[in-house]
C-alpha cells in the first residue's frame, strides 16, 4: 500500500483567494514558568465555577464556560501573484480561475503563454498588481483586558485582523508579537465584557485525559469536538527546527481550528491547536496542540518584551538506544549522548565532554534529545544550570551559565570521494585521514580517524547507517586512526553492539553497529 501523509500546520481555513501561509512547528515546554507571578496583566486566576457535568452524561457545562473564550480570527493582507501567470482579455476573473487549475492540476496552469499553441493568446508574462488575501482562524481570551493567544501561522503576513467574538461582537486586533519558533501569536483588543478562559497546566495532563477542541473549522462556525489526550511531548518534526513539545489529540480538529482550545473536563485551556496530520489535510483522529504551559511564558514574554530568546547548552546530542546503553554499560537506554561540544559554548566552559549522557537538567530526568531542548529553552539566557552526566561509569554533576541560543547557526557540509580499499570486519573500505584525503571530502580542520570510502550493502554498518564519507573517529569511545586501531576496538566490542562515533558533513554524531551474531 503506497500511503503518503502529510503535516498540515494550516488548520486555518482559506477562500478562493488565499495564498497559503507560512508555517511552523514548535513548542517548548514552560512548564516551570508562572505568567501570574511574573505578569500584570489581568489574567484569569481562579477556576470558572461551574458545576460540570452534574450527574449528566454531557459535556455542555464544559462548553457553556469556555466557548466564550474562543474567537473567530479573519485576516487580510497583500499578495502578490506569480509573475508565470497572465492577464486573459475579455476574462477578468481568470486570475482566480488560475489559481484554482494550478491548484488541482499542477503549476503548468501557470504557465499558459510561454509556448505554442496557448489557446488564450496572451501576449507574454506580466507582473499583476498585489491583490487581497484572506485568512481564517481561532484564538483564545486569555486575559480579562484583551489578550488572544493565536497561531503565528494565522495572522502571518495580515495587514488587518479582525475578531469576531460568539456574541457577534467584531473588533479589529492589534498585533502585539509572534513567536515562529513556537507557532504562537499575540494580539490585543480593547473591548469590554470578555469572558477569557482559565488556563490550566498541561504538565499535569494524562495520556487518556478527555479534551474538548472549540474553534471554527472550515467557516462553519464555532464548533465542538471530543477526544482524549493521544500522546505527549511529540515532536513533528515539520517546519525549521522550531521547539515542539505537542499534546496529541483525536479529538477532531479541522481547518479553521488553527489557534483554537484544546480545554479539559474543567473548562480549563490546556493547549492551542496547531498542526494535523493528514493524507487529504482533512481530520483523520491525529492533532497536536501547543501545551498550555509554554504558550503562558511565550505570551508573557511578546507582552513585556515584544520577542521571544531561549537559551541554549551548545551541544550536540542523540537519544540513547538500547544498543548504545549495552554498549555504555548503561542500565537503561535513557538520556541523551553528547555527540558535539561547540567551541565556546555554555557546555564547554562546564566541563562537558563528547560521550557524556545528560541524565538530568534541573533536576529533572531527561527522557530524550527533545526534553532536554525544552527544558533548557525554558530557563533563560544567563541562567545557571545544574546538568548531571555519566562520564566513563561515573556520576558528575555540572554547573552551567546557559546563552542565548542562536536560531541562524548552520552545519558544515562536506563531500567525499572514493579513494584507496582496506576492508575492515565492519563491513566498510575505509583509509586513513590524510591531509590530502581531508582537504578532498572537506571534512573539518581538526578531524582525525578513518575515511569510509566504501560500504558493503551487505554488511554490519550498512545495515547501522553508515554512509560513504563518514568519518570514524572513534570506536567504543577509543580513538582510532589507523585501520588496525579500528579492527582492534571491534574486535574488543565481542557479542556487544559497537558504539562509533563519526563525523558526517561536518557533524559529530554516535552510531552503534549490530555484533556479529547480532
């Protein structure tokens, strides 16, 4: 069965005019973070009291407190045409007609004109004046004195945002400040009467958890649906590299429903819908929402300070497999490897070393690489830090001043060529790094190990993922740069899985090789 899924992160709806916007995955997860203590703006602070669901097989209490919280969003902004597509004489509308065969049929509806036989006998490509796009979604009253919380993807690139409240109230929103990183936006209206929702706290949700997701799916108006808390702390792994920490929800969320409630049986915000995953972009029981905790410190930060700043440790680092927790002598396959230490870094000054396996930040065990990312997110720049690690069987615990992290750093790539064979019992051609064999694959100044020129497709590392071009720079977290260095340490691995590290396209990272009789 040849099945394609695809993310969709617009649960916004659109008409026949919109040109998509920009999308994005994230979410830390701030849940040590209290915006009440920290904010003065009027927040909701005690529970809405209400009797929910008294003896009654109903959810409607539930719906009657927070469904005035939730809000329609309307957007309109200036988009400008592809310069592909033509003026039709005597057919005005065509413009929107393009769009809707490119839409179905592929961009070379957009390309009538540039070669023979064009049947509407245009005269060439013009640039066509930016015309209006418009957008649809849901947001959320937070605070008594107009705060929404929103999708960014909702209100990116909007010239005008207009809200439009359950009472048929409609008030045009200020853009207080967006947060790509996390798919989050803030925006203000001066009205009065709101009824803004209680937040709750999404670290205390519990997979199995019943949620209710309110917003406007496809313009119908605001709607209702129920599921339950599907999973927790996923990452989708769409967009820029954005801090994803999602709740994932059956509940059926739609497009439309972008920036809108995911409330619990309390009546309580626990999440703002963000993303589905979809093989139509229609609902197939697969959601995520962006936790209640993070969205409290990214509003509190675009309030008082406009943008958003994380910190960052400056490392490099894996999950810890099974394979690699035997081979480390670990009990359990938790934590996470460190594969680099950047030069300079907040890490480096700590003492962090390559090999180490962060078992705790703060106090709190880190379970994978994504954890670990959100709880160092979430403490600030500047901050100290405690990190516990396990170097070479031991426990060390280490003090570290967090930076700021730096969303524009980029890897090195590197490109090898095959060269001499020597085949190794891993399975690989491999040769010593020589200068001249490092200046051919481009591989990183400092380099040192043994160059893969070539990969059994049979093989024990093939079937690892090595790659030809890697660099093996360590086996079993000894170094090795001869070819008898490598047969050697694998030789020493015996029925236990091979722990390397390599170095691919200018980046460190550990991989681990089945035994033989593996």
């Amino acid at each position: 069965m040849n099945s394609r899924y695809h993310l969709s992160q617009r649960a916004s709806g659109t008409g026949l005019a919109l040109l998509a916007a920009a999308a994005l995955v994230t979410g830390a997860a701030w849940h040590t973070v209290d915006a009440q203590t920290t904010s003065k703006a009027a927040t909701v602070t005690t529970p809405i009291p209400h009797a929910i669901a008294g003896g009654r097989d109903s959810y409607a209490d539930v719906v009657g407190a927070a469904a005035p919280a939730v809000v329609t969003i309307r957007t309109q902004g200036k988009a400008r045409v592809s310069p592909t597509q033509f003026d039709m004489p005597d057919m005005p509308d065509m413009q929107g007609q393009d769009d809707l065969l490119r839409r179905f049929f592929g961009d070379q509806f957009g390309q009538r004109g540039q070669g023979q036989g064009n049947p509407f006998g245009q005269r060439g490509p013009r640039q066509f004046a930016p015309r209006q796009q418009r957008g649809l979604g849901s947001g959320v009253i937070v605070t008594t004195d107009g705060y929404i919380l929103t999708n960014n993807h909702v209100v990116d690139g909007a010239d005008d945002i207009k809200v439009e409240m359950t009472d048929d109230r409609s008030f045009t929103a200020k853009l207080v400040g967006t947060d790509k990183a996390s798919d989050l936006a803030l925006l203000k209206v001066n009205a009065p009467d709101l009824h803004p929702i209680a937040l709750g706290n999404s670290e205390t949700v519990k997979v199995g958890d019943v949620v209710l997701a309110v917003g406007n799916p496809l313009g119908v108006g605001q709607t209702v649906t129920m599921g339950i808390i599907s999973a927790k702390g996923r990452s989708t792994s769409v967009g820029d590299g954005g801090y994803e920490d999602f709740l994932q929800t059956d509940a059926p969320i739609n497009h439309g429903n972008s920036g809108g409630a995911l409330v619990n049986t309390k009546g309580e915000l626990v999440g703002i819908n963000s993303q589905i995953l979809s093989e139509s972009g229609g609902n197939i029981g697969i959601g995520f929402a962006i936790p209640v905790n993070m969205a409290k410190n990214v509003m509190e930060q675009l309030r008082t300070r406009g943008k958003v700043t994380r910190a960052q440790l400056g490392v490099t680092v894996q999950g810890v497999t099974s394979e690699m927790a035997e081979s480390l002598g670990l009990k359990q396959a938790k934590g996470a490897i460190v594969s680099s230490v950047a030069p300079g870094s907040a890490a480096e000054r700590a003492g962090v070393k390559r090999g180490d396996v962060i078992q705790s930040f703060n106090g709190v065990p880190v379970h994978d690489t994504n954890t670990l990312r959100n709880r160092v997110s979430e403490a600030g720049p500047g901050t100290t830090s405690e990190l516990v690690v396990l170097r070479d069987g031991s426990e060390k615990r280490l003090s570290v001043k967090l930076d700021e992290a730096n969303p524009e750093k980029s890897a090195r790539k590197s490109d090898a060529e095959p060269g001499i064979e020597d085949k190794a019992a891993l399975g690989v051609a491999v040769a010593p790094l020589t200068p001249e064999l490092a200046a051919r694959a481009k591989a990183p100044k400092d380099a040192r190990g043994l160059l893969v020129e070539d990969v059994n497709p049979d093989g024990r590392a093939a079937a690892a993922g090595i790659q030809p071009g890697d660099i093996i720079q360590e086996v079993n977290r000894q170094a090795v740069t001869s070819v008898d260095d490598l047969r050697s340490a694998v030789k020493k691995s015996g029925d236990k899985p091979t722990l390397l590290l390599i170095n691919r396209q200018g980046n460190d990272l550990f991989v681990t090789v089945r035994p033989n009789n593996g």
